[in-house]
C-alpha cells in the first residue's frame, strides 16, 4: 500500500495541492446476538478504500473511493484539490497547521487470539451458555447476550514525508437481564450497559469476562429491582460506580474540551461547548482532587493508537489538573488557535469520512480511596452502578443520569436496593463536588463503541478510565424510567421487550427536559446558542454567547 498511497500524494501535489494525506483503510465487523434462547442474528461486513485530504490556497478539500486500483490514485486525489479550489472561494481565514514531525512506523493493538479465526460454534456456545443463566429468576423473562468484534488495518502517508500503518482488533461482550413487573421493564447489564464492555484485545478478553459465570447474580439483581424501593428524592451524597463515572466523564469532560466545538467548527450534531478560549489555564473546572487527562497511550483501551489521523504520535495530555482547566482536545488546525501543537486527536470512523477531533482515552485519574473504605466514609447516600439513560444539553452543561441499580448507603454500610436511580445537575458545580476518588485498584478503562458526531455522522471508538468517587450535594430522584422508556439503546444492544412502561417526569427548571439520540443528547432547555454560519470568519465563530454558571476562575 506504500506506493498506492505515494501515488496519491504525487497525484494531489501535481494537480496543485499545498499539503495533502491520504489514509487506506479496510475494515472487518463481526456481531452475534442471542436473545431469551434463540440465535437473534449473526451480521459480518467488511468495508476497504481511501482517502485523500488536500490544502489548496488556505482550503480544505477531501475525496475518497472505494477503488483501489491505481488509476484511482490520481482521479481521486485530482477531485480532492478541485474541492480544496471551490472551497477557498468563501471569504475567510486561510488555514494554518501546527507542525508535525514526519514519521514512519508501524503500530498494532495487543491480541492474543484473533476472534476472527474462533468458529461460530465456540462464540455460540458462550452466548447461549449466559442466556440461559440470565433467566434463573422467575422475574426475567426476556434475556440477551451479544459479542462483537472489529478489525482494522490502515495505511496513512503525507506530505510531510509520514507512512504509517496501524493494525488493531476490538472485542465487546455484553448480558442483560429484563425483569419485568406488573407496569415496568427493568435491565441489569453486565459488563456494562449499551452493548457491553469493549477494548483493544482478542478472543481472550471474552473469556476473561467470564459472561455464565456472572449470569446468575446479573438476573438476581434484576429481579431484586421489581420489589425494590424507588430512589429517594432530594439533594444527598452519591458515589458512582466506575463504568457510570466513565459515561460522566464522556458527556461532560470529554465533549466540552473538543475544541472545534468550542471554535464552532463542529455544531450541526450534538451542539458546541460551554468553555471558551479565555477559559483555559483560567476556570476551576473541578475540585482540587480530580484531574483528568487524554491519553491514546493506555494498552488495550479503544481509544489508543500509535498516530492519529493527522499523523501526529499518541500521547498523554491534561485536560485538568488538580480541578484547573489546562487543555482542549485539539487537531493540527485547532492547536494555531490557542498556541499549541497538537494533542493527537483526530480520527475517522473509516476511509471515506474526512477526521474529526474525537477523545481518545479520557480518564478520570485515580486517587487514594478504597471503595470499602469510601463506602464506610459515607453515613449517609446512595451508591450507583451502571448507566441506564441520559440527557444532555447541547452545551454540555445541565445534564441528567440515570442508572440501572443503586443501594443506599446508611452508617457507612451499603443498605438496601433502590431502582430507578437518577440524579442532575451542572457540569462545574458537579464536579466541583467531587471530595473523594478511588484509587488505581478499583481504576479500569470502560470502552465505548458508539459516539456520535458530525454530518454526515461518524462513529467514534473511545474509551474512559475511572475509579467509584463521592460527591456531595447531588439532586437525585428527579424523574422515573425502565427499559422500555427513557433508555439509550446502543447500535450493539439489542431493544428491549415491549411493555406498556410509564414514564414520569418532576424536573428543577435547570435539568434537561429531553432525551437525545444514541450516543449524544440533546434538550429544548439549554442556554442560547448563536448559530453561525460554517463559512463565516472564526472570529464570528467564536463570539457565541456563553454566560457562566456555577464555576470560578483560578486565582
């Protein structure tokens, strides 16, 4: 692929391009689903092309094909500077790139065992196996155990003298449970919820996870959810399992820091960004205790690799530490604006998709607690596990979680099981919340398989690492939901049964007022958003009005 890739960048540089890259990626999928005793689906594709990105007078103009023949080369790369050409045509600042060094390498995902060569009769036999465990309990009437698997080889090259090829393998697994009573559907997932737990890794990571041998507490617990108590309303101490923290940490760290989203480059989807461009190095974004940072260097997570998109090596960066706001998410284009080079964050979600900047492994970094010793810290709150549903609002500030399963905390002991736990709040004043994070022994990185953004929409792979942590002060119980309603159901996560479920809302005037799509949210309440055209000068872009809520700057 080395010489089809350098045929396209002699191809673009002839036709007149300032910069060009191009990327060869082929792509494998594999997904098998069983549901309450029966082979719900098997679905394999595979997907293999280019594409070629050009600069031409201060432009950008992207093409692609699936042809890989070598005329192709030259008539795509060709259409690419004729994009780039229309494109310069609209008034505006002329684009710059912050410096990358060249580089050639290659890169591959840990795997032991390729699940591409495992047979179906082996991947079979671990899903029926869970299933049937999953309906133990006379309460759980329907069941589903699903794998997945991905496999991509990539080829990129620039102009800036960069050929790179990168392999990796993505293994997901997942159970569910639905318990269902006289007006309600209630799920309890393991190892985690919407399409089950994801990393770089091979068949091993399914065998690891050990889906029968969890079965059997995964339908106890659903069926506990039937008689158990509402969630209690009001303000109270909660401390969040580690895969809830992770989504946390994703909808209200990881997506406000994108900074095309902050520039205004990226809106049409899933909105833009409370932060601004004074914030950084400025706003106390979280208590002293949390820093968070983006690393694509943490071995088996989805969201690592050995060179973005752009070409530019993983690394580790902050995006806050110690509870100061210290980075955006940024591209070789973005970086110009706030003076830095980039952080290595742009990623396509396959060949004929131009890349966006997209988190890689955004984790809430570990502190000092033990989960025991935090629960026995606790007199008196509510301990949640596992997301269920959630809202947002298109700035990413007020938001609501809900989780499938919580017990209450009474005395420093875990107490009895509440269902249909939930809790809003504001993205600053929650986190700013935070008196407490568990340390590396309870620390894991959760993948997630599905987030959305951009038109037309791309797929992302990241990942979030986190511990159980405590906050205080935490509105809960603001509204009711079940499986059936209220719920974010995944691309790898079957629906759940129909039911007649009611859905009951009493929200604060500042908590989201509806539910968004997938993996993004969006509600009719968030803060007014200026739209401004793509076209228009970044300056424009910029200016949208961003009032602040609940946070402080840093002395």
């Amino acid at each position: 692929m080395k010489s089809f890739a350098s045929a396209c960048l002699d191809a673009a540089v002839a036709a007149g391009a300032d910069y060009a890259d191009v990327r060869v990626v082929d792509t494998s999928n594999e997904s098998i689903s069983v549901r309450t005793g029966r082979l719900e689906g098997i679905e394999s594709s595979r997907s293999a092309g280019f594409g070629v990105r050009v600069i031409v007078d201060g432009a950008w103009g992207f093409a692609a094909a699936s042809d890989l023949h070598d005329d192709a080369a030259a008539r795509v790369a060709a259409q690419a500077v004729e994009i780039a050409r229309a494109s310069a045509l609209v008034p505006g600042k002329r684009l710059e790139l912050s410096a990358v060094e060249a580089y050639v390498g290659e890169w591959e995902g840990p795997c032991e065992t390729d699940p591409f060569e495992v047979s179906l009769e082996d991947k079979l036999e671990v899903l029926f196996a869970a299933d049937e465990l999953l309906r133990t309990e006379e309460a759980v009437k329907v069941s589903s155990a699903r794998l997945g698997f991905h496999k991509v080889d990539k080829h990129f090259a620039s102009t800036v003298g960069s050929h790179i090829r990168q392999r990796h393998i993505e293994s997901g697994m997942g159970i569910v449970a639905y318990a269902v009573g006289e007006n309600e559907v209630l799920p309890r997932s393991y190892p985690n919820s919407h399409g089950g737990a994801w990393e770089q890794a091979g068949w091993e990571s399914v065998v690891a996870a050990d889906l029968a041998g969890n079965a059997s507490r995964v339908s106890e617990e659903a069926a506990q959810l039937i008689t158990a108590k509402e969630c209690p309303s009001g303000s109270t101490t909660i401390v969040i399992d580690g895969s809830q923290l992770a989504l946390q940490v994703h909808e209200s760290i990881g997506h406000p820091t994108e900074l095309d989203r902050v520039l205004g480059d990226e809106a049409a989807f899933a909105g833009t960004s409370f932060l601004s461009l004074s914030d950084l190095d400025t706003v106390r974004y979280a208590s002293e205790i949390v820093s968070v940072t983006a690393d694509a260097t943490v071995e088996g997570s989805l969201g690592s690799f050995g060179w973005d998109d752009e070409g530019v090596p993983a690394q580790r960066d902050y995006l806050i530490r110690d509870g100061l706001f210290t980075g955006f998410l940024t591209s070789r284009e973005s970086a110009v604006e706030i003076g830095r080079t980039s952080n290595g964050c742009m990623r396509a979600d396959g060949w004929n998709r131009i890349p966006l900047i997209r988190m890689t492994t955004v984790s809430l970094e570990p502190g000092e607690w033990s989960r025991d010793d935090l629960i026995a810290d606790t007199d008196d709150g509510i301990y949640v596990e596992t997301n269920n549903s959630w809202s947002i609002d298109d700035r990413r500030l007020n938001f609501q979680f809900a989780t499938e399963i919580g017990w209450e905390i009474k005395n420093g002991e875990l107490g009895a099981v509440v269902k249909n736990p939930n809790y809003t709040g504001s993205t600053p004043e929650f986190w700013n919340s935070c008196d407490a994070v568990c340390s590396e022994a309870d620390w894991r990185v959760w993948g997630l398989p599905n987030c959305g953004k951009g038109e037309p929409m791309q797929v992302a792979h990241v990942a979030h690492g986190a511990a159980p942590a405590r906050f205080r002060d935490v509105q809960m119980g603001v509204a009711r939901c079940s499986a059936s309603i209220g719920r974010e159901t995944s691309p790898h996560e079957p629906s759940p049964p129909p039911t007649r479920t009611r859905w009951s809302r009493s929200c604060s005037p500042s908590a989201p007022s509806s539910r968004g799509s997938r993996e993004t949210a969006s509600t009719s309440t968030s803060p007014r958003t200026t739209h401004v055209s793509p076209s228009a000068p970044r300056s424009a872009r910029v200016s949208a009005s961003r009032p602040r809520t609940g946070w402080t700057r840093a002395p």
